[in-house]
C-alpha cells in the first residue's frame, strides 16, 4: 500500500487505488496512527509507562501495540500492559510470537486474550531466548496465522510484519516477498513494516505485492530518531538500512544529542511526509516508551489536534 514520494520514482496511483484497507484517507483526511510499547520490567517502569500512554492518547491512535519478548519471555509483563490500556478505553493489540510454543500454548493465550476484550493481534515467528534451541510447534509466522484463524475464526484482526528492505534472514528478497505473501493466504488481515529510512523501499515493497494481487493494508513501521549509537544498534539487529548520508551526519554530530535530536525530527518528519503523499493508509510509531518523539513528529505532521 505505498507509493511515491513526490521527489520521483514509483508511480503511486494505481496500487493504492487497487489496495483494500479498513483505514482509508484523502488528503482532507487525517491519517490514522498507531502506537508501539514493549512491556516495562519494573513497577517504575509501569508507572513511567502509564504516564507515557496519556500523553500519547490525545493523538487518538486506533489502537496500541505491546511487543513480546524472544520465546514469549515477557508474557506476563505484555498481557499486563495490554490489559492497562484496554482499562484506559484504548483499543490494544498484544504483539504473539510462536517460535518454540506448542499449540496447547497457544491456544491457553488466545482463549485468555480474548476473555480480556483484545481484538487485535501482531503474529510473529519471534526469537528465542539467547542459549535457547530451536523447538515447539511452529516454524514460521504463517504457521501462527493459519493456526489462529482456524482456532478462532474472524475474532482476531492479524497484523503480521512485512519487510521493504528484506528480512536479514532470508535467503534472497524473492524468498522473503513469498513468506509475506504466505502469511496474508494464512489469514493476515493486514501488516506493519519494519522501520526504514528510504521511502522507495517501501513503495517498490508495495509494486512487488500488488504484482502478487495482495490487497491487505501495509502500514509503514515509524521508528524516531534521537540517539545514534541506539539507531545502529538496532539497524545491525534487525537488518534496517540507515542511508550513509543519515550516518554520516549522525557521525558528525558526536555527542551532540540536541543535534541529533533536532536532524532526526527533520529527517523522520519529512519521511512521514513522503509516506503519506503517496498514500499510507496509517502509520506505525516505535515510541520506544517515550512520548515526547512521537510528540513532536506528529506535531510537525499535523497530526496533534
């Protein structure tokens, strides 16, 4: 579901005008959004948290997502959080990593997120525990999808992860656009890509999945700027691609944190920009438990009212 940015490249029309989504907009409209937590570890941290989330809400998200840790590690501490904020009236959508589960497991969490009112729920293959072999009943996030939807019918909107720039573990782009496609046959209703930093990414993402017929909404992962060692530190994890010329000014600032700030917001704020030309239907905010980066990208966007 992505196109063009104005700067030249794809041709963004006919994709989108192709592309189902349940969260359509015109350039009249605002573009919805949504927001990411990881579940804190400390009662601090959920205090910190809690504080974090009102700010956030009068950005009036569609919903919240909480992340869950490698082989299911912060199960308790991700069904809390989901449960704090369908307390506050915000719809929330538990993140669900399969990798070394078994199906009674699985199907124990599903029956227990549905009995808290969840709708929402973010598929994932996952990762195990460092020290941790491979094991359990599912091998892949489409395995995941397939197996909710046949244990649970529509009850779930899936969300599953999609990759522009290519998962770092497939064994070539081809291979990867077939595993995303696989998820969306299993039941994905829809997905969230990993963060980048290249809107052609994205929008050739969505050429190549719409030459497959995928019609499921594709929402652009949104990850802020404001320190660099933590930037590549993540990129290095999870395969995203910083542009050199992103890296190098990030380099030149050192220790300059307001400067890093300040170039990131610039930098973040005009990809949303190019995002939303051509045609996202929403955008996905890493909010890292932070709010005032999201604050100040959506206050830039016009998205704060």
């Amino acid at each position: 579901m992505l196109y063009l940015c104005p700067q030249g490249g794809l041709n963004p029309v006919p994709a989108m005008q192709a592309r189902e989504t349940e969260m359509t907009m015109s350039t009249n409209q605002r573009i919805p959004l949504s927001l990411e937590f990881f579940p804190p570890k400390t009662p601090e941290g959920a205090e910190k948290l809690r504080t974090v989330r009102q700010q956030l809400y009068g950005l009036k998200p569609e919903f919240c997502s909480v992340t869950f840790g490698a082989g299911g590690s912060t199960q308790e501490g991700t069904f809390n959080t989901v449960r704090d904020i369908l307390s506050e009236g915000v719809s929330a959508a538990s993140h669900f990593s399969c990798v070394g589960a078994t199906k009674s497991t699985v199907r124990e969490q599903l029956a227990t997120l549905k009995a808290m009112g969840v709708k929402r729920l973010v598929a994932l293959r996952g990762d195990l525990p460092s020290g941790y072999g491979a094991g359990g009943e599912f091998h892949y996030a489409s395995d995941l999808v397939a197996f909710i939807r046949a244990e649970t019918g529509d009850d779930f909107h899936i969300e599953v992860a999609a990759y522009p720039e290519v998962h770092p573990q497939a064994k070539s782009p081809a291979s990867d656009l077939q595993a995303f496609a696989t998820k969306v046959k299993a039941g994905a209703n829809s997905a969230i890509t990993q963060y980048f930093y290249n809107s052609d990414a994205y929008f050739r993402f969505l050429e190549e999945v719409d030459a497959l017929g995928i019609t499921v909404p594709v929402v652009p992962g949104i990850m802020p700027i404001t320190s660099s060692t933590q930037l590549m530190r993540f990129s290095d994890a999870c395969g995203a691609e910083i542009p050199r010329w992103i890296r190098l000014r990030l380099q030149s600032y050192g220790d300059e944190v307001a400067s890093i700030k300040a170039f990131g917001l610039e930098v973040v704020t005009d990809l949303c920009e190019q995002l939303r030309a051509g045609g996202a239907p929403a955008l996905h905010f890493y909010t890292m438990n932070q709010s005032a980066p999201t604050l100040a990208l959506c206050k830039n966007l016009g998205l704060d009212a």
